[in-house]
C-alpha cells in the first residue's frame, strides 16, 4: 500500500488535509472522484474529526507522499550515526 496526501482547498487561505491509504495514484484519483459532491468524514493526523461536502471544495490535490519517521531521524543524530555531506 502506498500513502497519498489529499488537499481539499475551499479557497487560498482554507484547506483541509487528509491521508489515504490505496495502491497506486489511480486508485487514489477513482476514490476522489467516487466521492465527488457527496459529504464525506475522516479524522486527521492530530485526532480531528472532520466532514466536509465535496460539493464545495474549490480544488482537490492528491500526491503520494513519503512519511519520514522522525523519532528514527533524532535518534540517529544524537547517536551521531548520521552525517550529513
């Protein structure tokens, strides 16, 4: 499974953002346009719940996205067992 951000902008200061979870880009654009102007529901990274209507978002972005695991990234710069060149 690969991971992909969705970006629902309402306009250019208001966005809402959520993660999903599919196989490949397209599958990710079929969900997206499955659920085009209907009310859809999802809680985000930081544990809010969200609906929203589709119908009134202005453009949707979809990118698949690559998490960094931070806490591995900080343990290894403080174990000094990463160097950057």
């Amino acid at each position: 499974m690969k991971e992909f951000k969705v970006t629902y902008f309402f306009d250019q200061e208001h966005y809402v953002r959520r993660f999903i979870f599919v196989e490949s880009q397209a599958e990710a654009e079929a969900l997206i346009q499955s659920e085009r102007d209907q009310y859809i529901h999802f809680t985000d990274s930081r544990g809010i719940y969200h609906e929203l209507f589709t119908g009134h978002v202005r453009v949707i972005q979809i990118s698949e996205y690559h998490r960094i695991d931070k806490t591995k990234k900080a343990k290894e710069m403080i174990d000094g067992s990463h160097f950057y060149s």
